[in-house]
C-alpha cells in the first residue's frame, strides 16, 4: 500500500520583487494511514509553507519541482473539482488562530453546518444535529446552546474547537493541524492536544501536525520530521529522535525545551542566533553558521540526507559514510 500523503523531492518558491526565492529546497516525508506525523523547526524553515502546497493552497508561491501524493495521485494534477473534493472531504486543515479562519459575521452552528452540507447531501435539520454531535464530541460545553454563539463571544479555546469540529465535519482520513495551540495557555494547549488524539482514534485518521514545539511532538507524535532553513535535516521515530537525535540542530532544539513543570521560557531561546533568511542562504551545510559541531569543510560541503539504521536519516557531514570524526560521543548535553 502506498502511504496515504507522499512528499517527493518538493521544492516551493516564491516570487518577490527583489527575485525568487526557494522556501523549501528538495522536501521529502510521507504520512501513513492513521499515523501522526510532526514537522517541527523554527519559523522560516518551510514547515507551513509545506503544509500549505500539500492542500495546493500556497498565496503568492508555486510547487517549482517535486510531488504531492495522495493514495498514490497527483495532487497538481487534478482539476479544481477533484481538488476541492479532496480538501474537506479527505483532507482537513486546523489553522493556528482561529479567528481568521472563523467568519465573524456567522455563527459557529451555521458555519459547521455550511461545512457539512459543502461536501454532503444532508438536510439543514439533519447538519444543524450533527453540529451540534460535533460540538459535544469536541467538549464544548453546551453544545446545543453554543451553536447559536458567535466566534468573538467563545474563548480562544472554544473557538479551536470549533475550528476542530468543522475539520471532523467530513471525517477526513488527514487532519493537518499548523501550530493548532500556539496561541493558547498550556493548560488549554494540554486539552487541545488530548482532544485531538481522541478525536484522531476515534476518527481513524491520520495526522500531519505542524509546530515549533518539540514538547507538542513528545506528546502526539510517532514520527517526526525536522526542518531547518528549507530543508528536512533529521527524521525518524519521534521516541528514537527524542531520546538520540543524530543531527547537531535537533540537539540544539532538544536542549532549548524547557525542562518540564518550569515556567515556558521564549521556545528555541537557547540556540544562538536565526535561520537564514531565503535570499541569503550560507554555502555548504544551511546550519554551519549556528552549529556547536561545525569544522571548516561545513562552510563549503553541502550534507546530504544520510539514511541511518532504524528508518532513520539526518543531514550532516557527520553521517558521511566514512567520515573519520568521532559519531557516537552524544550530540546532546540534556542530562548528561
Ligand atoms: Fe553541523 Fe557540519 Fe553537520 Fe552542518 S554538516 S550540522 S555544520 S556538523
């Protein structure tokens, strides 16, 4: 069986007045029938522009090389209708804020309801009970009484679970969810999260979920893809990532995760310095400028993928085989 999204080789620009720019330079990742799958790095590392141009929603940028499959299909193939088909019914999306993606001038019922009668033949009264079944399985309070509430009068929280209840109207085999609790407090974010695994069970989906956050991928995620400056530069089973990551930045992102029961710190503080902007990108290894391990060669050599036991790989000279540096000394100092 094919997996059910298949990333090949995905390269994404942008055209900007000063020139074009590539966001992701050669991306490659599949998600598997139910399986949750995390994208995690820094903003401008390309995970969401990634996550926009698998739903072929990219503003203002274009798939300048690679595929999108899904079940084995094109995705850039498929005309307006199919596409359309795809997204809502087989794929759903859950924004960060909520807001921008809710219409303020509606209320929650009648916009679940619309989400359900886009992609179904079902009568307003039947939408308007499986809305308010929605509402109850996300854990609104209220239910039946929350349809008639308008965005701005629920909480931050509230209004996310709106947002996942118009995802789940079509019961979509992918949810892909783009930093769906950076903008609640971490009780809420805990809540949020639980939720989706629940839902995700009991929906049988799968899952591509988008963050900054390694602690979000700790909790939800059997595999995890690492993005840096365009670029996937380790991926793998999130225990094995976790415990062992084999590429200097996934350290250096691991060692930035406040410990828990601390007070959340700026996330990702602790590595000096920024992702390079698209326009300037460094000759050799994208990270040489932040990395603790980088020697001369770094500056010149670009890493390539490098396919490691375990179903794993990372992007570093390190993994060349061959390579005479001493590997196995941990590339994280977390505990040690
Ligand atoms: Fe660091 Fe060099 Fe590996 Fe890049 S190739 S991650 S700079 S050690």
């Amino acid at each position: 069986n094919p997996p059910l999204l298949q990333v090949e080789d995905l390269h994404v620009t942008f055209d900007t007045p000063e020139g074009t720019v590539e966001a992701v330079s050669g991306v490659s990742f599949s998600v598997g029938a139910q399986e949750t799958v995390a994208v995690v790095g820094e903003s401008g590392s390309g995970k969401t522009v990634t996550a926009l141009a698998v739903l072929q929603l990219l503003d203002g940028g274009r798939i300048s090389g690679g595929r999108v499959l899904w079940d084995g299909e094109d995705l850039a193939a498929l005309d307006r209708r199919a596409l359309r088909r795809v997204r809502g019914n087989e794929i759903a999306m859950i924004f960060q804020d909520p807001m921008t993606s809710l219409d303020p001038l509606y209320s929650v019922g009648h916009q679940i309801v619309e989400a359900l009668r886009l992609h179904r033949r079902i009568s307003k009264r039947d939408a308007r009970e499986r809305a308010a079944e929605l509402l109850e399985q996300v854990g609104m309070p209220d239910p039946r009484r929350r349809l008639a509430a308008y965005p701005h009068q629920l909480s931050g929280g509230q209004r996310q679970r709106v947002m996942i209840a118009i995802a789940l109207a079509c019961s979509p085999r992918l949810l892909i969810a783009d930093e769906p609790t950076t903008a609640l407090d971490v009780t809420i974010e805990a809540q949020i999260l639980e939720l989706l695994g629940d839902l995700q069970h009991e929906y049988r989906s799968a899952m591509l979920l988008v963050t900054h956050d390694m602690g979000v991928v700790a909790e939800t995620a059997d595999r995890v893809v690492v993005f840096y400056a365009g670029q996937v530069v380790e991926q793998g089973a999130t225990a094995d990532v976790l415990s062992d990551p084999q590429h200097p930045y996934t350290a250096a992102l691991l060692d930035a995760m406040p410990t828990p029961g601390t007070d959340r710190a700026q996330p990702l503080a602790a590595i000096p310095g920024a992702v390079p902007p698209l326009r300037a990108m460094p000759a050799g290894c994208r990270f040489h400028t932040r990395c603790a391990r980088a020697w001369d060669e770094c500056g010149h050599t670009e890493p390539l993928l490098h396919e490691l036991p375990g179903d794993r790989a990372a992007r570093c000279l390190l993994h060349r085989p061959g390579q005479e540096r001493p590997l196995r000394d941990a590339l994280t100092t977390k505990g040690a």
